[in-house]
C-alpha cells in the first residue's frame, strides 16, 4: 500500500512538473553576451514582419493578410493594440480583437509579438481613450516652452501612470488565461517609440518643479556603481559640473538640453517600468521598449527628446529591470553601428522595425535579417509594413526566410558562439570573415545604393566542413592560420537544403559555378556568367576545405 501511494505521489509530481513546463511564459536566459528567446520551453529566433499601424484594427480587414504572412515564412507577426480600442470606456474592455488576432495566428503557424499603442505612439498620444484625452484636469497635456498644450499626454500624471498601468494589467491577465499553455503571443512592447518632438522636456509647471529638484537616488545611485560602463553622452554630460554626486539636473548635467533631454528620458522610463510591472504581476512576458533613432549630437525634438536611444539606455536601465530589452527601430544607412550600439551593457538586440519603404529600402530586408541574426546574436528581425503588396512570393524576403528556417537548428544552438558568422554589404564591397582555423576573403557583388546589398552568414560544423548561406558574394579566397599548411584546398562544394535536419543535395558544384574553376570558393549564386545578380537566388552550400603544405 505504501508502495502504491509512493509510485501516485511520484507520479503525480512529475506530472505537475511538466505542466509547469508547459505553462511556462516565454523567458529570455543568458546566451554568451546576449540573450536567447525561449518559447514552448525551446530556443526560438524571430522571424518576423510588424504589419501597418491600422492593419490589425479590424479582424475583417486582417482575412486576406494572415495567409500572406505565412507565406512569406515569417514565424512571428508584430501587431498593434491601441488603448482607446481595447478600452473605449473607462473600466470596459473589449477582448474580441486580442482573442480573434491570437486564434488567427494560431491557424497561421505564426506567433505574435503585440505592441502596446498605449499612452504614446512615435512621440504623440493618438491612441489614448477619448475619456482620457478629453480630461485635461485629470490627464494633463506637456507643454512648450511658451506654455501652450501639446498633443502629448503628460508622463508625470500619476493619475495617468495608474489608469494605464490598471488597463495593461488587465490585458495581461486577459492573454496569461487564454493563451499561457500555447504560447502564440512571445512578446509584448510597451508603447511605441516615446519621447517629446518639438521641444527638449515639458515646461509646463509640474516638470519645471520636477527639473528644479534633485535628480533623484536611483539614478545616481546607478551612475556611481560602474561610471566607466557608461555611455560617452551620458558621461560627457556628467562631466560638465565635474561629476557631482547630488544636485538639481541641471547642476548635475549642466544647464543646457542635454540635461533637460535627460530629465526627459528618466521621466519616461519610469513611467513605462510601473507600467511593465503592473502587467509582469499579471503574466511575466518578455517586454520590449522600442526607439525613434537618434545622434547623440542631434538637437533633442527634432527626435523624440527622451526616448530610449541607444545613448539613454543607462538612464532607462536605472529606471528598473521590468523591461527585458530596447530595441531600435533601425532606418538609417548605418545600420551596423545601430546594431552594435544597442547592445550597450549586454543589452539583447531585437530589431522590430527596419527597411522604410518610403526611402525606397524595398529589397535590404533579407541582408538585413542574416546580419542581424549570425552576427549580431539578435532575438529576431522585423521589417515594418510587411502587409505591403511588395512583400510577396516574389519577394526575395520569401526565399531568405525559407533559408533562416531550415538552418534554424544550428542558429539557435551557435548564436552568440564564434561559431556562426553574419556579413552585410554597407559600404566596402569586400569583407573578412574569421573562424578558428581560416579566414574566408569575402567579395561583395551586390548594390548596397540599389538596396541589393550582398550578405551571407558561415556555419562552422567542424575544422573542415563549412555551410555557407546568402546572396550577392564570392568567396575569392581561405586563408589557413597554420603557418604549417599554408595552403588550402577545396574538396567538395554541394549546393543543397536542409529538411528536418537531414542535407539534401541538390546539385554538385564545380568548374565555372565555383570561384577559381573548384578550387578558391563558392559563388552566391553559383552563375558565374549570368549578367544581372538574382536577388531571390539565396543558395546554401556545404564545403569541405583541407589546409596542407
């Protein structure tokens, strides 16, 4: 009788054991300097696409995008929730369009990851409630210099703070309770591209008295921990009054924008942390910040003054640790820099906006989304506007996608290992990609001002098997690192495809489709003589090299 009792309680324990597994939210754990996006308990890497701001407001409207989506082998779909729809009475929530858009990407294949249009979006607050910006005794606007009302709710409304933070927690609990154990939404991001255009702070009476106090513990506290990890802004703006410790912003950041840009971004910050906990309290999700882009030499207002730039995350870090990650909505042509930038202090990087199509950046998508994802070690890749007619079957997206999905396995075991290698074409036209043993002499072929840039990534599978991925390069030549074996060889180029883990060849290369006639390196795509580079040719290929004397 004990025995059998032993063998249920055992049984029993085990089995609550795995639905805790299972019911576990989406984490991110610690993956060499970055991070990892874990879902369904196993490594996962978006693949993504953040649809029109409208798009998702009418489930009607989203029918005929959702099949699109997954034909363009996007695993995750950025979609937006604006407050005024989800609660267009105080206290009176509408889950129909959450529920419809979770059920949808279920049928789809796809994960969500949903914005939260909530107080602000891109700087202003167009999705806020009727009933909230329509009491401005309760809700108050900031304000410009002259004291006139901005369309800008105002971020040290405590009345404001809490409002939103109640309705956040409410949505929270909403997708914890229909969709904890299927986990389809892996992603929540609280408010979109915040900070104040037009002006370097809010001047109206409560921020000036805020502005004229002391800049509170917190943040010093945090800036004394470790000055030498600081940004250079960040210190540069310290530096001014020689680094004091206690003061007013301006006596501790000098008297001019910077330190009313500061003030800015801390106000912020802490108002989008109270909100994050109050939705974490509900259901842990991973939560993102995502930021209007910025040049630390820019004038603050001509970008949202106060956002999460990569020259504030200090100041946001100081906030509070609800916020999991900041993430740059990437537009600019340096788009390296960004990358790199963004991951200040350990910072996992996240792309969910990328490739404007009203720059006529149509086509970078696919370089974009290697890069990011081999050499950057990010979360994901996202280009806005996906349910854009230009996003197709034809879209080289399409193909580079497949691509990422079939070498999945090895991205999510090697990322943030040496190795897994991205490149991108941004200016040069030749790169150097180094592993243990060799160095691989890359050849640019592709137009980075036709926004064809040409890119690729490089698997290590051992000392002499290679799987190279990408479009718009050459191989022109490996170098050997043992000073022994100088020289190299090629013994076997394959052009081929990965199912369910398995290489599947398709053809065996050599002569005029490898570079030096089989004996230097592969071509992508391997057609030597073809006049015009196939974009939507994105060829994986497997060598194997040998170093000798």
């Amino acid at each position: 009788m004990i025995k059998r009792f032993s063998i249920f309680i055992t049984t029993f324990l085990l089995a609550a054991f795995c639905v805790a597994q299972v019911n576990e939210a989406p984490k991110l754990l610690k993956k060499g300097q970055s991070g990892q996006l874990i879902v369904n308990n196993k490594p996962f890497i978006i693949l993504g696409g953040e649809l029109y701001n409208s798009s998702s407001t009418s489930l009607e409207f989203m029918k005929p995008i959702w099949p699109r989506m997954k034909s363009l082998n996007l695993n995750t779909l950025f979609v937006a929730i604006s407050w005024r729809q989800f609660e267009s009475a105080e206290g009176k929530y509408d889950f129909t369009l959450v529920d419809g858009l979770v059920q949808e990407a279920r049928k789809n294949d796809l994960k969500i990851g949903f914005l939260w249009f909530g107080a602000w979006k891109n700087g202003m607050s167009g999705y806020a409630p009727e009933w909230v910006l329509s009491d401005l005794k309760r809700f108050p606007r900031m304000q410009d210099v002259s004291g006139r009302n901005l369309e800008v709710l105002s971020n040290l409304s405590d009345e404001l703070c809490a409002v939103e933070s109640a309705t956040f927690a409410v949505l929270m609990k909403h997708i914890r309770e229909i969709d904890q154990k299927d986990q389809t939404v892996i992603l929540m991001q609280v408010e979109n591209e915040v900070g104040l255009m037009r002006a370097s702070r809010d001047f109206s009476r409560k921020a000036t008295s805020e502005y004229q106090k002391k800049v509170p513990p917190q943040l010093m506290n945090y800036l004394l921990a470790d000055t030498s990890k600081l940004t250079p802004y960040l210190k540069k703006a310290w530096a001014v009054n020689r680094h004091k410790k206690e003061g007013t912003w301006s006596e501790v950041f000098g008297s001019d924008e910077r330190s009313e840009q500061l003030f800015m971004a801390w106000s912020y910050a802490r108002y989008i942390e109270k909100i994050a906990a109050a939705g974490k309290k509900e259901y842990p999700l991973v939560m993102n910040v995502n930021a209007w882009l910025a040049k630390d030499t820019d004038k603050p207002g001509t970008y949202p003054s106060g956002g999460p730039t990569a020259f504030n995350l200090d100041i946001y870090r100081a906030a509070g640790t609800n916020i999991d990650l900041f993430s740059p909505d990437i537009y600019g042509k340096e788009f390296k820099a960004a990358c790199k930038a963004h991951q200040h202090r350990g910072n996992p990087l996240l792309i969910p906006e990328a490739c404007g199509i009203w720059l006529k950046d149509t086509l970078s998508g696919p370089a974009k989304a290697y890069y990011t994802i081999a050499e950057e070690n990010a979360l994901g890749f996202s280009p806005f506007a996906i349910d854009a007619k230009l996003y197709n079957a034809t879209h080289p997206l399409t193909p580079a996608y497949r691509n990422l999905k079939q070498l999945m396995p090895f991205l999510t075991e090697l990322q943030g290992t040496k190795n897994l290698r991205g490149f991108m074409q941004e200016t040069g036209k030749t790169d150097s990609i180094e592993f243990d043993a060799f160095n691989f002499q890359i050849r640019y072929t592709g137009n980075p001002a036709g926004s064809k840039p040409g890119y690729g990534l490089i698997i290590k599978l051992s000392e002499n098997e290679y799987v190279l991925s990408g479009c718009g390069f050459s191989v022109d030549r490996i170098e050997s690192k043992n000073p022994k074996k100088p020289l190299v060889s090629l013994t076997s180029v394959q052009e081929g495809e990965y199912e369910n883990g398995k290489w599947k060849l398709i053809r065996d290369l050599g002569g005029d489709e490898v570079n030096g006639q089989g004996t230097t390196g592969p071509f992508f795509p391997p057609t030597t003589y073809s006049m015009v580079l196939d974009y939507n040719y994105i060829s994986t290929q497997k060598i194997r090299i040998i170093a000798h004397e």
